[in-house]
C-alpha cells in the first residue's frame, strides 16, 4: 500500500510542476501533454483500487480520437440527403408548360352527363332559401339556428317504356354549394327519401321523380344571386353547369 501512496503522491506532485512552476508563468501543457497526466493519473487510481472488482480502465487515447474521427466521417458511397425541391433546370410535373396540373382537375359537366342515361334524364329546376323543409308532410327538418336551407330542385324523369331503377347511394356523390360567392359548404346528410345523393328508388315509365339537395347558408344571405355547385363522383371532381338556372 505504501508503493501505491507513493506513485499517486509522485503523479500529483509531477502534475503541479508543470501547471504550476517554481514562481515562472505558468507552463502551457499542449493537448496531448494533458491527454498523458489524465491517462496516467487514472491507470495509477484505477491499478490500485481495491473498492472495485476491475477499478478503472485504461483507456488508449490516441485510439479512441481516431474512432470518433472515423464515425464522423461519411461513408463513401453513402446515402446522401435529398433534397424536395427540383434540380436547377428540371421543369415540374405539369402539361409541359411549366404549370403544374392537379391530379384530379375539376372539369364542367351536366347531371345528366353524370347521372342520367339514355332513358333517364336528369335536370336542375331551381333553388330557393327556406327555414324548414318537409317531405310529403310527415317528414320536417328545421334549419339550424342562424342558417337557412337551400333547397336544390333536381328532376328525374324516365323516357323510356320501362321501369328504370336507381341507386346513386353506391356511387357516394359528395356535393357542394357555393352560393353569392360565400365559402362552398356540403350537402346535408339526410333521411329524406327524395334525397338525390343518397337516391335509390324505380321510376315508371314515363313519369317524373322530384329530388332534392339540401344545404346550409348563414341567413345572413337573404337572395341567391349565384349558385355554383360542385359534385366529386366516380374519381373525379366535376362543376355542375346549372343549364335551366
């Protein structure tokens, strides 16, 4: 125990030489220098520890450094960063021109082109605002507090000399309205059995079906001066021309 007392006396006394001096200015150890006193003050502590199974572990400083310069360094032939935005001079997906082009462009079509067929013809026959709306008198809806109806007519009538049945409710129509130029709201999800989106039913020969979209508008609005109505259907996005508007 004595030996050991004696070198970390001696390794204490080497390490205030040098820091310290005989009254000079103090002696400016160089990083490897440092590296040196803290490597063998910890072999010293750690040779002649009694306290634990290993004590400390000499460490190899100089292998340590180039292990740390090696992990930073990239990796030749590595993954690099890529980067969201186009190279210098490469045009962006679009029609050729430069523009980009949505991937499902909204484009104008009738009811009819959507939802009718040879003997089925579809036609919008008007809108009008209304607090309440009620289906063959035993069915009434109420609009919210603040909002009124719009209440979009829509005819189906069956030319043909046989019965033709219906069933919009499969292909999940989803419309929206945008009257005056205010912001587009949806169509209401109702129990209405004339309800045109969620429509299934058989029209007779030669008769007429009467239909209904129905949507929410502040009050605030008190004529309908424009209406544009939008209908995503099928996979595509189509603005509805209101021909008989």
């Amino acid at each position: 125990m004595k030996k050991s007392n004696v070198q970390i006396t001696a390794a204490a006394v080497f390490a205030a030489m040098l820091l310290g001096g005989c009254g000079d200015e103090p002696y400016a150890l160089s990083e490897k220098e440092e590296q040196i006193i803290v490597n063998y003050s910890a072999h010293v502590v750690g040779k002649f520890n009694k306290t634990g199974k290993e004590g400390l572990r000499l460490i190899d400083v100089e292998a340590l450094l180039e292990e740390e310069a090696a992990a930073q360094e990239p990796e030749a032939g590595g993954d690099t960063e890529l980067s969201s935005e186009s190279p210098a001079g490469t045009p962006a997906a679009g029609d050729g021109s430069g523009t980009p082009v949505p991937e499902n462009p909204v484009q104008t079509a009738s009811l009819g082109e959507l939802f009718g067929s040879e003997n089925i013809k579809v036609d919008y026959v008007g809108s009008r605002l209304s607090t309440d709306y009620v289906e063959k008198e035993f069915y009434a809806m109420d609009a919210d507090a603040g909002m009124v109806f719009l209440v979009v007519g829509i005819d189906i009538t069956n030319v043909g000399e046989e019965p033709a049945a219906l069933d919009f409710l499969s292909a999940t129509p989803a419309f929206t309205a945008v009257v005056n130029g205010e912001p587009a709201v949806a169509a209401e999800l109702t129990f209405l059995s004339n309800d045109f989106s969620t429509l299934e039913a058989e029209v007779e020969a030669k008769a007429t079906l009467e239909t209904v979209l129905l949507f929410q508008i502040p009050e605030t609005i008190t004529s309908i001066d424009t209406l544009t109505l939008e209908v995503s259907v099928n996979g595509g996005n189509y603005q509805v021309n209101l021909e008989n508007m």
